[in-house]
C-alpha cells in the first residue's frame, strides 16, 4: 500500500492506529514512545543429511540429530550473545518437520521461526549468529545447513512529539489515570511501514471485562479470545477525536 501511494495526493501528516489488547481492561488506554512493538523476521533452516535404515545409523547422516542440536544451540544467541538490557531479542523456533516412516532417518529436516528485536543491528547480528550455529553444528557432523530469512515488518515506532502532541485527546476521552505507559511489546505490526514514511502513533485499547482478572485473561488470537464491545464505542471516539484534533491544530498554525 506505501508502494502504491497510499501516503500521498494528498500528502500524509500524520497517522494513527489502534489495537485492541487483553493487557488493559475496558476505559484503559496504553502506548510507548519510541519502541512499542518489535521487528520480526520469519527464518527457515534447511539440515541436508544422507537417508538410510534407522537399523542403520553410521550409514548415513542423521538431519533430526542435527537439527536438534541446532535448536539449542539458537538458544544461546539470546542468553549468551545479544546484550538485551539495551535491546531485546527472541528467537524462537516454531515448526520441526522431517522423515516419513518410524524406521528411516531422512535426508533432510526443516525447522521455522521467528526474530524479534528492536534494533536493525541487533537483528543482523542475530541472523549472523544463527548462520555460524546453524553451519558449524552442520559442518562438524558432515551435514549442510542453508538458511534464509524473510524482510518481516520493521519494529513500531511512535514518534514521541506525535504522542506528546495527542496525548491530551486520549485523556479527555479516558482520563489522566486511564491514559498509560505500555511495556515494550515483542509483538509485531505492520503499521511500522507508515511509520517508517510519517510519524505515527500507534497505541492499545483495553477490552478486557472488569470482571476478568489480568491473569485470567484470554490472549489475542486464541479461539477462546473475549473482547468487552463497550470499549469500542470510546475507541472509535479516539481515533475520530485524534485525526479532528491533529487537524484543527495544523489549521491552526
């Protein structure tokens, strides 16, 4: 949409998104300046082994011992390699497929997941770490690894005038107490394209039930997900009222 022009004729000032979130409960607002959500990248990670008899194993090259191996060592990127009391990291593997029969290795195995950071640095570094790991573990056992990584959505980023500026519209409609400071999130949001074009505010709508307890809320995404409607009602009134407010204040200079 960036690339088709949504941002101009006319030109784009400012923009403003909203998302819906279990952390805060219904007539709670929350957003960040500066780093609110976090990159993500999906990898994929290809073990090349030689297939044989599971009756067999030192006639072939085993990719699931590998490939297990590798998972763990991922781990260590984030626990031993990335300083992240200045930037914070996951890495997490989501799908482990390989083989076809209980008594054949295979020749191959694939693993999936995702990075998150904040940093673009921090990302590459991650990407550089996994490649050694991923090689290296690999190498020594006479197998081959290949990897490859997607562009992902950049890391939210609220421009922090755009939020000082706005802030006093979401408290007319929420309250002083009610407007808060939300907790870096390793979510990921692909509003962060207009961000990278404008300044950008994106912020979270509390629709959790008073009823509900924060620990016993159903997270975003789940089947079981609950959302309390009479928070939308305001949550429409705060993106009317931000755009009107934006506006008349750009009248006004």
């Amino acid at each position: 949409m960036v690339r088709a022009g949504v941002l101009k004729n006319p030109d784009v000032d400012a923009i403003f998104g909203l998302h819906v979130m279990q952390l805060d409960q219904t007539g709670q607002v929350s957003m960040r300046p500066l780093g609110a959500m976090a990159s993500s990248q999906r990898f994929e990670i290809v073990v090349k082994g030689r297939q044989t008899h599971g009756a067999t194993p030192w006639s072939g090259i085993d990719p699931i011992v590998i490939a297990s191996q590798i998972v763990v060592g991922l781990q260590t990127i984030v626990s031993r390699r990335v300083d992240i009391s200045s930037s914070p990291a996951v890495v997490t593997v989501g799908t482990f497929h390989s083989g076809t029969r209980n008594n054949i290795i295979p020749d191959d195995a694939k693993l999936a997941g995702t990075i998150r950071t904040f940093d673009p640095a921090v990302s590459e570094a991650v990407r550089d770490e996994m490649r050694q790991i991923a090689t290296g573990i690999a190498q020594s056992q006479g197998a081959e690894a290949t990897l490859s990584f997607s562009e992902g959505n950049p890391a939210t980023i609220n421009d922090p005038a755009l939020l000082e500026q706005m802030r006093p519209t979401l408290v007319r409609i929420y309250g002083d107490a009610n407007v808060r400071v939300s907790r870096p999130l390793m979510l990921a949001e692909d509003f962060a394209f207009y961000q990278q074009q404008v300044p950008g505010l994106f912020f979270f709508v509390g629709v959790r039930p008073p009823a509900v307890a924060a620990d016993a809320a159903i997270p975003n995404h789940s089947p079981r997900f609950f959302a309390d409607e009479n928070a939308l009602k305001d949550a429409v009134r705060a993106m009317a009222s931000l755009a009107a407010d934006f506006l008349r204040q750009q009248d006004r200079e």
